[in-house]
C-alpha cells in the first residue's frame, strides 16, 4: 500500500486561528497584504483577526478532518482586498501544489478577467480544483462564473447537509450558508453567507477527493454533480 498523503487545502481569507477549538490541521500559511510603495508584499503573520478565515476552516475540518489546511491572508481589518493580493495568493497556491483553494471572495471588475481566467485555467490544468462565492446563479462574478472554477452561492432552499446543482447556470452550485454553531452563541448572531455555502462544498470536494486521490477537477466536478440535488 502506498503513503497517505493528506489534501492541501488553502483558504485564501482573513487568515486562520490554529488555536480555535474547530479548527484542526493548520500545516502553514502567510499573508499578502499592499506596503508603503503600493507594491503586492508578503508577510510570515496569517492570524485572523476577523474570525471569517477560521470559520471557513471549521467548516473544513469537520467536513475533512484530515486534510492538511493552509491559512492565506488576503483581508487585514475588513473582508475586501485589492484584486492584485488576491493574484499574488493564487500564484502562490499553484507553485505549491495546493490539490484544493477556497475563495469567499469574487470581482466584477473585467479589468481583471484576463488575469484571473489564465491563473484558474493553469490551476484547473495542473489538477487544483478552486471553488469561490458568488450570490446568485446568475452572478456574472468571477472567478466564480469562470469555466474552471466551481461557483457557489448561498441557497435558502438548502440544508446543512444538502447541495443543489443549477446546470446551464453561471454559478452551478448552490449550499447552506451557515458555519458551525458556537455553544453559547445564537446562531444568528454568528457569520452567516455564500463563503460559508461555498465551505460545505470545498468540504464536499475534499471528501470526493480523499476517495479519488488522483481525479482531476473535471472528475470530481461530475461527481459532486452526480452528489447533488437538481434545480
């Protein structure tokens, strides 16, 4: 029998907080961020000190306890970034053979399509599956409507457990947009939105995966079609 060699998965986010009692395996990580000169700098610091990044990567270790998770912080003070950090991220993830990216982020800002559609078709080439958020199935937003990338939005019709799929949509997948309950806190009063339905399918994407070691996206796109409920 062969080595098991975990999932990479890298959240592309506010970071991740390894200490957090939902979070499990944080292998490594750093961070992006714009310094004094304008310039795209990277920093060793991947703490999260929004809470979003973290909750993501709840939602991932229950999902796929033993994937290998990689916080990489994009968003300092609030969840918005500019789109060259973002860029950087991914060239990043692509050069480190990261097998899954979560992005809870998207633009529509065609400025920058050519860019992102040739970093999400050399990811999509080299095996790497990205899934980002998008609000709706008919968000134009990228890079979630590219052709490479495994859109998903928040879906009021779905449950915890259930992920609807929208063929011939822009954004194909739909799933339920709430993180882990904390004991104490009233789930409303927690994160709630299309990063967290896109969560629950990279979870899923990961599970696909672990059983298919050496599928490539296409693959595991169909069977988290063949996975899901049809709209």
């Amino acid at each position: 029998m062969g080595l098991y060699m975990p999932l990479k998965i890298a959240v592309i986010d506010s970071g991740i907080n390894p200490s957090h009692f939902h979070v499990g395996n944080v292998v490594g990580g750093h961070g992006y961020r714009i310094n004094g000169d304008g310039q795209v700098e990277l920093h060793p610091d991947f703490e999260d000190g929004i809470g979003h990044g973290t909750a993501i990567a709840g939602i991932l270790n229950q999902k796929a306890p033993l994937a290998d998770l990689y916080g990489i912080k994009i968003f300092q003070k609030e969840l918005t970034a500019p789109v060259s950090v973002l860029i950087a991220a991914l060239k990043w993830t692509i050069e480190a053979k990261i097998n899954i990216i979560h992005l809870s982020l998207g633009t529509e800002n065609e400025d920058y399509r050519e860019d992102l559609n040739a970093l999400c078709r050399k990811a999509h080439d080299s095996g790497i599956v990205i899934l980002a958020a998008a609000r709706s199935p008919h968000d134009p937003i990228i890079p979630a409507a590219l052709q490479t990338v495994i859109g998903v939005f928040w879906d009021r019709q779905c449950s915890k457990d259930i992920i609807s799929h929208h063929p011939g949509k822009k954004i194909e997948f739909g799933a339920y947009g709430w993180p882990r309950e904390i004991p104490g806190m009233p789930q409303e009063m927690n994160f709630r939105g299309n990063s967290f339905a896109v969560a629950h399918v990279t979870g899923k994407i990961a599970q696909i995966a672990e059983k298919y070691p050496r599928a490539q996206p296409a693959f595991l796109k169909k069977k988290l079609c063949q996975l899901s409920v049809g709209r």
